[in-house]
C-alpha cells in the first residue's frame, strides 16, 4: 500500500530556544522533502533521503529499515522508503546517495510473535507493513507496524532512543547484529556482515557487544562497530542465538549456499561470538504475553570500544522519556542551524517559501559525519570526519555554504581531511565506513581546499599540509583497485587518469573511462592548486595554471551538433580526435566507463568556471555563447536517458545533476543578469517543492537543497574563487549569520512587483557589476540591497565576472 505522510503537523514538542531567539524554526523543515520521485509512493528518482532521529552532523542516524518493493523502483540507501516493510530500527544511514547501499546498522526490531512461520534469521519471514501515517519531524520518527506495534524513534550525537507501544499479547525485541541494507541482485560493491559478538548483561535489560561489517558502495574495509542497548522494563526471558552465514562473500568463510537457515539458540550461555565461520549472532528479548505496554530501548554506538558506546547514554540520553531526547535535538537544530538565517514570518510570509528555506538547511546539515573521537584507525589530536558522500557532489555549493554559515565545522572537516591525507596517502573524494572511495571524476577536495583557502578560512588548519596533500592528488598516480565498476584505474582515491594527464594534458579515450569529463575536472582541480600556491608555494602557481586549461586540448571545433560547432570531444593518446560517430548530445550512459559522468559533452562544455572567458570566445563570441545557452533550457532537446537521475527532465539543462549547477548563472558572464535569474528561477519553482516528489533526483548529501539556499539567498557561490553571482532574492529581508557573528543583512524591495533585478546597492553603494567578491560583505557582514521588479532590465554595466584561470593554449588539432 501507499503510505500518506503527516509533515510537520502536530509536532511533538516546542522547545525552549537561547536568550535572544525563541523562535521554533523546526516547525517549517519538511523532513520527507524528496522523499518520492515522479512516481508517487515510489522512491525512484527521489531524494533518496534518511527519514529519522538525527542531529546536525550526528554519527548517529536513528530510522527504520525496508524492504525493496520492486528493485527496478528501489532507492534504500536512506533506510526508509515509501513502501517496503519494516525490517528493523537502525543507528547508521547515509542520506541522499545513490549507489549501493550502506549502513542499516546496529538494529532492533519489535515483534509480536516468533513462533513459525517466523523465522529470526529470515526478515521476509516477520518484516511488517506499515499502516496510516509516517510523522517525521526535526528529531523525531514514528510509525505503526501491521503487528500493531507502534515505533517512535529520536536521537542524540552517538545514541539513539526508541519507544516500542505493544498491542495486548506478546512482545519481543529481536537484536540481530547481521542486519544490514541489502543491495539490488547484481550489484558490483555488495554490502556484507562479516562476524559480530553480543552478550546479555543485566539479567536481561541489556546487551553488548559488536558487528564487523565490509563493501558496500564504497567497496569499503571492514569495518567494527561496538554497541550497548538496555530496555525501560527487564525481560522475562533473554537468549543469544546463531545461524549460518550464507552470503556468498568473496575471500571470507561462509557456507555461500543453501537455503536460509533457523537459528541456533544459546540456552546455555549468555555470549555468542561468530568464530571463523563469520556466523551470523544475535540475541531475542522477550517479556512474554501480557496487556498493552511500551517499552522503551537506549542505545548508544562506538567504534571505540562498548565502554564508549555506553557512555553516550549516560551523557546524552540520561533521561528515558524520549520527548526529552526530541526536545535537546530540537533545541540543537535551532541553535546551531536554522537560526543562522532569519526571514520573516509574521503574516505576509510566503510559507512555501519558509519550508522550503528551513527544510533544505535541514537536509544540507545530515552529511558528512563529525566522528571526532571516534577514529578507530589512528590516534591525533585532530578532528576525523566520515560519510563524504561525496566531494564530487558537494564541492559545488555546498561546502561553500558551510564556509558562511557553519564557519567552525567546516574549518573541522578540514582539519580532518588533510589527517586522513598524513595517515592514509590520499584526500578522498568520497568517504564511508573509515575508508576512501568512491572517486567520481576529479580529486574534488582540491576545489573545497582552495575554495576555503581563497575566502581566507586559516583558524587551526596547517595549509602548509593541506597543499602537500592537494600535491599528491595532482603528482601521485594512485594504485589500481581493479574495481568492477571501472577496472582502468584506481576508484578509491586520486586521479585515476593522472598518468594521461601528467604525460598529454588530457585524459585520452583510449587509455582511460569518462575521457571528456575527467579532462574538465581535472582542469579545475588544477586551477585551484594554482590558488593556494599563490600563498603557500608560489613557484607552483603558473606550473598548475597552465595545467588547468587541459581543457583546450579536447575542444574539437569541427564537431557540431543543433547547429552549433565546436565542443569538447574524445580524443585518442596520439592527438587524434575520434569523430566516428560521436555526438555530443550522448554519454552513452553517463556512468563509470563512459564519456561522460552523469552528465552528457552538451553539458560539460558549459562547465569551465575558471575561464569562461575562453570559453566564450572558443564557442564563437557573446552572441553564440548566449545563444547555446538558451539552447540548454529549451524543452525536448535531450535525448540521453539519465535514469533516476534525470526522471521527467527534457532539457539538456539538469538540475538533478551537480555539474549543471553554475550553468543558469553563466549570463552573468556576459552581462546578461536578467536570464540568469530567469533561467534560475525557472529550474527552482518547477523542480523544487514542499513535497515528497521536491527536490530533482538524489539530494546527494544535501547538494541538491544547497544550490536552492543559494537560490533562495539571491546569490550563487562561484566554487575555488572569492566571487558570488548576483540572482535574485525570495525573501524580502534576509539576516544570514556568517563567519560565526557578522550578519549579512539581503533586503529585496519590489519583490511583490516582480523578481528581476532594477539595482543592487551593496554595504550602501551602487553596484553596477552582477558580482561580488567575499571580503565585500562575507568575511565581516555588510548589507546587500536589491531593488526588484517586473521588468528583465539590463542594469549592470561594470565589469563582467573575473575568469582568473583565463590561459590561452596553443592546441595542436592535428
């Protein structure tokens, strides 16, 4: 059945905000915001998000798992879906990502009968639909079983609490450390349990112990978590159990046939460990038949130690009314996230706007996970970070919000990322489960670096270290991982295809996968080390600006398509173009081995941030240039079937994928503002809404709800220099804290009229360019001040925005 959700009515609890903002921003977030796609009660082409108990940056994310309706239509990697059964209540998800699932870790399960056909090791056996509505809410989860159970769930950092309400008659809590979220049959990076322990303590009110798991999107190491739980009410009766393993793992013991086995019960001991056969343990907690009663569960996770895991609960969730839980979280979101942007809310508020404002901060704040003290791989005294998910999606806006707006975190995240560079040899362009991978396209955490180094973020980072290690990324051809999804070159860290690079200045098509949009982000990944040696090692600087135009070498003028000539183009390692059939408006697939990733040479050739005035200048001038850019927006151009991550969209233009994000703005660079804002406000109201189908595809830890902040603020960050374009305001008056305390006053006068830009004045002054640079207003606050109408007007005539990676290569075509 369709399930039918509740949003934010009725919310559990208002807390009691700081001296100074007692306002509940929490009532206006939408947590099942892309929660569907195009298909209602589908997940397919949705965002893919976690639907449960969390805190911002939380390593804890407390939710229900599900079962895979249909796998042609499944997206589980969040846990919660619209329409599979329960199979338990876990404390790890990821939030927005595509891929092969991760996490469902650690779990319980409530169940009101064990006899058969139930069998424990088999959750298709007692997995439980759901009935009338799922309520999710900032810090707060519920939702009624078929068994009559009915689920509430909330969190802290490390912890989760959960209250189970039993019908009248049996009540059990199945602990299962095997539980994990299964990928689709076929899948190249399979997620697996690989041994685990637990034992009874406390007469049967709590359990300890520990689950080691392996693969999974990443293709990750093992991995160990530790865990301690306790329950309200002791049980009557509490055993430990086993069953064989039968998940055909490669290189580890397992039977890997047979059917599902029953369980073996361990009347005689209260520990069971899985041995070297990796058995599958658990335990069964049973309070036997009797009235209605709820029972509730703590349990805290480390990958520590269980010592660890049970000192989260003493010291975050002491109390074992979970609306207390709820309130402390709500209080978290307000003070350390909603409050650091205020917008009105008295009676002419625009409320759709609200929602959409205060449920994308949420979502951009659910990854990565701040793990601090919680590295189980090496001591330091620095911050460790996990769940990037990855730099290839978020490097475009997203971390350049956390700059503005979450100026400490960020300043953490990448602290923790130069530690694991010291320890591990590389960035990772994408991290989960302590281990690096995927790698997507370019070494991406060279944009996030420069882009905070450039705007001046220094604190306790040691840049010295964070350019040694942005060195590696752009010198250091990483080791082969023979990873089935691409066997060319290494997919868990690095460039891949450095060595074309470093031997050519491009990524040819006969040595390596995604030739066309490797060469792009390569390029960029240069342009930014050219930034932060400017400061930290300047004899490199022209070495890597000159790099960062690789670009140029695969821009084929002889290619047309739509009647425009000139695009980026496959070309072989001995300089020859391919033009055998090519058409730039294919990627033939957009995947791993293709020309192109996750978006086709159309959009690729839009995307060189650092010298658009090349760019314009190689696709025939300001005329063409505007031209072909219309050409992107118009509807039933495309004709490359993008799956799930293009569902429903016609244009070349595709919001649901990150390396368009910059592209409606790009009118700014020919003093075409209007059309920006035009372009932009398009793709914003039909794309994004307050509703389960509301955002374009995943939201990919967030992106996706960063580039609308973006748009909602009126602005759009460039990423890797200090510059943001001018769009246009949603909210007539807008206080966005940055940097910790300054305030960043955006005033939009006329916007009843009309959203089309008539004047900008900026910290009081006339602003005649579509642009401004950080230090203006970001780095100590300052005021923006539009004046809006209904009329596209052309009303800047300074300057057009900088193209600092401007370099003019002699390319030799022959």
């Amino acid at each position: 059945m369709r399930l039918h959700y509740s949003g934010v009515a009725g919310f559990l609890a208002l807390a009691t905000m700081a001296v100074g903002d007692s306002v509940d921003y929490s009532q206006y977030v939408n947590c099942l915001m892309g929660s569907e796609g195009p298909i209602p009660g589908k997940g397919y082409g949705g965002g893919d998000i976690f639907v449960g108990g969390t805190r911002p940056f939380g390593m804890v994310k407390a939710g229900i798992d599900t079962t895979a309706a249909n796998w042609t239509l499944a997206v589980l990697n969040g846990g919660w879906t619209p329409d599979g059964n329960v199979t338990g209540v876990s404390m790890m998800h990821e939030s927005g990502t595509g891929g092969e699932p991760k996490y469902g870790l650690i779990s319980q399960m409530p169940l009101t009968s064990v006899a058969l056909p139930v069998n424990i090791l088999d959750n298709n056996t007692y997995s439980q639909p759901r009935l009338g509505n799922d309520t999710a809410e900032v810090g707060y989860f519920k939702t009624q079983l078929q068994n009559g159970v009915t689920i509430e769930i909330s969190a802290s950092r490390h912890a989760g609490i959960m209250d189970y309400s039993f019908p009248e008659g049996e009540r059990h809590v199945l602990v299962d450390v095997s539980h994990f979220l299964p990928g689709s049959p076929g899948d190249y990076n399979g997620q697996f349990y690989i041994g685990g322990e637990i034992a009874i303590e406390d007469d049967g009110k709590a359990y300890s112990g520990y689950g080691t798991y392996v693969g999974g999107w990443n293709n990750g190491a093992p991995f160990t978590i530790y865990f301690y739980g306790e329950f309200s009410i002791a049980s009557k009766s509490s055993r430990v159990f086993s069953g064989t393993n039968t998940d055909p793992m490669p290189r580890y013991h397992n039977l890997a046939n047979g059917p599902i086995p029953e369980p073996v019960y361990g009347n005689t001991s209260h520990t069971i460990t899985s041995g070297p056969m990796n058995r599958r343990v658990g335990a069964l907690f049973s309070w036997g038949d009797g009235p209605a009663e709820k029972i509730t569960s703590r349990l805290g996770i480390s990958f520590i130690s269980v010592e660890k895991a049970r000192s989260y609960i003493d010291s975050e969730i002491s109390s074992w009314n979970l609306t207390d839980t709820v309130d402390a979280a709500v209080r978290e979101w307000n003070e350390d996230v909603f409050s650091k942007i205020h917008v009105p809310l008295d009676s002419s508020a625009n409320m759709t706007n609200v929602r959409l404002l205060y449920s994308s901060l949420y979502f951009i704040h659910l990854m990565p996970s701040d793990r601090t003290g919680e590295n189980p791989l090496w001591q330091s005294d620095e911050p460790y970070w996990d769940d990037f998910y990855t730099m290839w999606d978020i490097s475009r806006c997203t971390t350049s919000l956390y700059l503005i707006l979450q100026t400490s975190y960020f300043e953490s995240m990448i602290r923790g990322l130069i530690d694991i560079w010291r320890h591990e040899g590389f960035l990772p362009d994408g991290r989960s489960g302590n281990w690096n991978g995927l790698v997507q396209g370019g070494s991406d955490a060279d944009n996030v670096f420069a882009d905070a180094y450039i705007k001046g973020l220094r604190g306790a980072i040691n840049w010295t270290d964070g350019y040694a290690a942005m060195k590696t990324n752009a010198e250091v051809i990483p080791y082969n991982t023979y990873d089935p999804k691409d066997l060319s070159a290494s997919t868990k860290e690095g460039r891949g295809a450095l060595g074309d690079w470093l031997e050519l200045g491009y990524v040819s098509q006969d040595r390596n996968t995604r030739c066309i949009s490797r060469t792009v982000e390569y390029s960029l990944n240069d342009f930014a080390l050219s930034q932060v040696a400017a400061g930290e090692m300047p004899g490199d600087q022209q070495k890597y600006l000159n790099r960062s135009a690789g670009w140029q070498r695969i821009w084929n003028p002889e290619v047309t398509s739509l009647n425009y000539t000139g695009f980026l183009a496959p070309r072989f390692s001995n300089g020859i173009f391919n033009n055998s059939g090519y058409d730039p408006l294919y990627c033939y697939s957009c995947e791993m081995q293709a020309y192109t990733y996750e978006a086709v040479p159309w959009e690729y050739s839009f995307v060189i941030p650092h010298d658009v005035e090349t760019l314009i200048e190689l696709m025939g001038g300001l005329e063409t240039f505007e031209s072909r850019l219309d050409k992107m927006f118009e509807p039933g151009v495309a004709v490359q079937d993008l799956g799930d991550n293009g569902a429903g969209i016609t244009t070349l233009m595709n919001i649901g994928n990150e390396p368009d994000f910059a592209t409606p703005y790009l009118y700014n660079y020919i003093n075409k503002q209007a059309k920006s804002v035009e372009q932009s406000r398009t793709l914003a109201n039909e794309y994004f809404k307050d509703a389960p189908y509301g955002i374009p595809g995943n939201s990919d830890a967030g992106a996706m709800n960063s580039w609308l902040v973006w748009q909602l603020l009126g602005m759009y960050p460039v990423a890797t220099q200090p510059v943001y374009l001018l769009a246009s305001p949603w909210f007539p008056d807008v206080n966005v804290t940055v940097n910790g305390s300054a305030t960043v006053r955006i005033t939009a006068t006329g916007l009843e009229e009309g959203y089309y830009v008539q004047g900008v004045k900026i910290n009081g002054q006339n602003w005649t360019k579509n642009w401004f640079e950080h230090n203006d207003v970001m780095a100590e606050g300052g005021t923006i001040e539009f004046t809006l109408g209904a009329e596209m007007t052309d009303w800047e005539t300074g300057d057009v925005p900088p193209s600092p990676g401007h370099v003019v290569l002699n390319v030799d075509l022959t």
